[in-house]
C-alpha cells in the first residue's frame, strides 16, 4: 500500500471492530481450533502417567526411576511457556500454535520407539516444549478471536480443555492399552496431533490484531475482516488505538514498564503458588489418599472429583468476571480454595470417605477456577505486542511451582500425612490471594451492548 493511500484512506479501529461487533461463525472456529489444541495438549501431557505402570511391569524398574522422565517433562513445559511467547509476538499466533502441536504430536509418536528411559526422559523434555507452547499460543489467539464481552468465559473454555483433554487420554489409554501396549499408545496418540496439525495449518488465520501492526500484510488483514463478516469502507488503513501507547514497547522488558511492572511480578506470583496447588493435587492426591488406608479406586476418584469440580468452577467464574469484572470472583474463589483445604483437614477420610470426595471436588472447583481464568486476566492486561509474552512468561514462572509441587508433595506427606498436605495447600491459595489483590489493572465490569452486524467503527 503506498505511503499517498495510507494518509488518505479511512482510519478503521481494528481493535473495535472486534470488541464490539458480532461473534462471527468464523471467529467461533477459530476459538473451537484453538480449543482443540488445548484437548490434544492435555490429552498428551497425561500419556505418560498411564504408561508408566505398564512399563514398570515390562522392564522390570521401579517406579522412582520414572522420576527424570516426569520432571523432564515439567521442565520442558515451562521452557516452551517462556519461548511460545516471544515466537508468538515476533512471528505470529498462527505458526505458534501450529508448531507447538507438531512438536508434541512428533515426541510423543517418537516415544513409541524408546529402547529406554534415558530415551523417554528426553523426548518427553522435547514434547514439554510444545505442550507448554500451546497453552499460551492457544488463549492468546482465542481472546484476540473473540470480542470483549464473550473474551473471559472463551478464554476459560480454552483452559479447561486441559482437564477435558486428560479426561479423554484416560479413557482412549483404557482401550488402547490392553489392545497394543504402550508403544501403540504413544503411537497413536502422538497421530492424532499430527494430524490437527495439518488442518491448522488448512484453516487457522492468523490473529488480526497481529497482522494491524503490520502493514504489508493489510491485504491479508482486508481479507480477513471481510470473512468475519466486517464491512469495510473503500481506502480503509488499519490502526488498533488502544494498543498504540504500547507499539513502541516490545519484547520480555515491556513486561515490566512503568505502570506494568506491580502486575506482572504479582501475576507470577499468582501463577506460581497456584500451579504449586494444582500440580500437588495432580500429582499427590491419590499418593495422600492411599497413604491413609484407601483402595487405588477410591484415590483415584478423589482426583476425578477434583478435575470435574475444576471444569465447572472455572466457567462459573468466567460469568461471574464477564459480569462483576475479575477482581472479587477470583478473591472470593482463592478464599474458597483456602478454606475448603483447611476445612478438609475435620473429615474423617476412612469412616466420611463420601463427604471428602465432595470436598475434593469444591475444592477443585475452587483452585481450577483461579488457574483456568488468571489466562484471561493475563489478556486483559498486557497489550497486544506483548500479551503472548506476558501470558507465557506468568505460566513459565508458574511451572517453577509445578516442578515445587513434585519434591514438596512427597516431603509434606512423608512428614505430616494428610493434615500437612492439605494445610500446604490451602498457604498456597492464600498467597494466591493476596498476589491477587495486589494487582491494578484486573478486567472492569463490562456493558453488554447489543452487536451490529452491518457496523465498522471507524477513528473520525
């Protein structure tokens, strides 16, 4: 586009445009791809936990010798987090997105062929970098799809395809095991990211509050719109006028811009004692369960409980922050998460096993409901030049806590039992708290104002 046009043609606010129009069909798949995305990425990550007793049994090892394999994979997780971000920002949402699901899908079919752990250990690092890249790639295309009134329940939707997608791996290891070992699990599952990969790469559009910011790809920005169903007038030049005062600060230092930097440090610590919880309920819970004289079914319903709990708290406060804005909802629901863990400590798990499975499940509700919508919060108060990189930098430290959660879940069981295990999970969501309340900028009450199909909002 000459330099003449731009200075001539009709100034549209992209960023209007798709906070304030219709939530287009096209906008809804693409969220729905990015969902997908998040399914296959926990579906992956949770392979590797149903394998394991299958391998013990084969090659004749303990079960602590899976202990490198594990944190292998943690720590890939949190690398990928912090480099998905800046690829994100620098090359796009869409390449992101795609290549984080080649790269887990590509590891985890390679785990098929392991001759041994050493083996396993290092392609489960290698797929951690593309499960933890596909989280914030994913909620960053999602919250820049999808306009501001429906942003934090999509977003949210996005998160808890995590759980859903383990829920799934369960059951396709259930059928698949028996049938062709382990080996065919992991080929298996490792096809079916593959080939998601080769239709994102068909049908995934690149993010256009990406694509405002640059101008040799207007045309392709043009094209887009139009398929979202936004007319466009004749001449029009793009701008994002919200994002404008943050175009000149890019990369991993905007992150901690004056006015920026109170946010982003109490967000980390929000991520981090937060995945400290989660992780030590995906990890230990069954272990806590088991340790106080309960059958493996028992434990392992504790954690189903605490994952369904999860998925319904999470879209509970989703619409509680699209109509109350962010900052109580996710209070109240650290309070909750606190309160549930010490209230637990009063059951009786042998004789009340029924009331402790309900209260695993509230709890859950109450911990994923903080996890799963603190992604939203994260597009809420980065702009677009860095909100891929601030939403993966805040998982990244996260994942610090998670890789915590495994060395702390084992040493506050050995020392207290259940008491000391649930107590250290109930510290953690009160630090969740108080980082919490520590942070300015959290997501306003929105109006809902009806959409207009036929409106382009354009900068007079």
């Amino acid at each position: 586009m000459s330099a003449n046009l731009r200075q001539t043609g009709t100034p549209v606010d992209v960023g209007r445009v798709l906070d304030d129009g219709p939530f287009t069909t096209m906008q809804k798949l693409v969220v729905m791809l990015a969902a997908l995305s998040i399914v296959m990425d926990g579906f992956d990550g949770q392979l590797i936990g149903f394998a394991i007793p299958v391998l013990i049994k084969e090659w004749g090892i303990t079960r602590s010798a899976f202990a490198p394999a594990v944190a292998a994979g943690l720590v890939g997780m949190g690398i990928g987090s912090a480099c998905a971000g800046l690829f994100a920002d620098r090359f796009g949402r869409r390449w992101a997105v795609i290549g984080s699901v080649f790269l887990f899908g590509a590891a985890t079919c390679a785990i098929g062929f392991a001759p041994d752990i050493t083996t396993i250990a290092v392609l489960r690092l290698i797929a951690g970098l593309g499960i933890g890249g596909a989280l914030p790639s994913s909620t960053t295309m999602t919250a820049e799809f999808t306009p501001a009134r429906s942003r934090t329940l999509a977003v949210t939707a996005t998160i808890v395809c995590v759980p859903l997608g383990g829920m799934l791996a369960g059951l396709f290891a259930s059928v698949v095991l028996p049938a062709y070992g382990w080996r065919g699990l992991f080929f298996i599952g490792g096809a079916l990211p593959l080939g998601l990969g080769v239709l994102l790469m068909l049908v995934l559009p690149e993010s256009p509050r990406f694509l405002v910011r640059r101008a040799h790809r207007w045309d392709e920005l043009r094209r887009l719109l139009g398929r979202m169903s936004r007319p466009l007038p004749e001449h029009a030049v793009f701008t994002d006028l919200a994002e404008r005062g943050a175009e000149s600060r890019k990369g991993f230092g905007a992150l901690f811009a004056p006015g920026q930097a109170r946010d982003t440090l109490a967000i980390w610590c929000a991520f981090f004692m937060c995945l400290l919880a989660v992780y030590s309920a995906f990890s230990w819970l069954p272990t806590m369960l088991a340790s106080e004289g309960l059958n493996v079914a028992v434990a392992g319903s504790g954690l189903t409980a605490y994952n369904l709990g999860g998925v319904v708290g999470a879209l509970c406060c989703a619409v509680a922050i699209a109509r109350f804005g962010s900052r109580w909802p996710l209070a109240i629901c650290c309070a909750g998460g606190a309160a549930s863990a010490l209230l637990l400590q009063g059951v009786d798990v042998r004789h009340s096993t029924g009331l402790l499975i309900f209260g695993l499940g509230v709890h859950g509700m109450f911990v994923n409901a903080v996890q799963s919508t603190m992604y939203a919060l994260c597009a809420f108060v980065y702009p677009t030049a860095v909100r891929a990189t601030g939403t993966a930098s805040a998982l990244a430290f996260g994942r610090l806590g998670a890789i915590l959660s495994a060395f702390a879940g084992a040493a506050v069981i050995t020392a207290g039992g259940a008491s000391s295990y649930l107590s250290m999970l109930g510290a953690a969501m009160a630090a969740v708290l108080v980082a919490l309340l520590a942070v300015k900028g959290h997501i306003p009450k929105l109006a809902r104002a009806p959409a207009r199909d036929d409106a382009v909002l354009v900068r007079s």
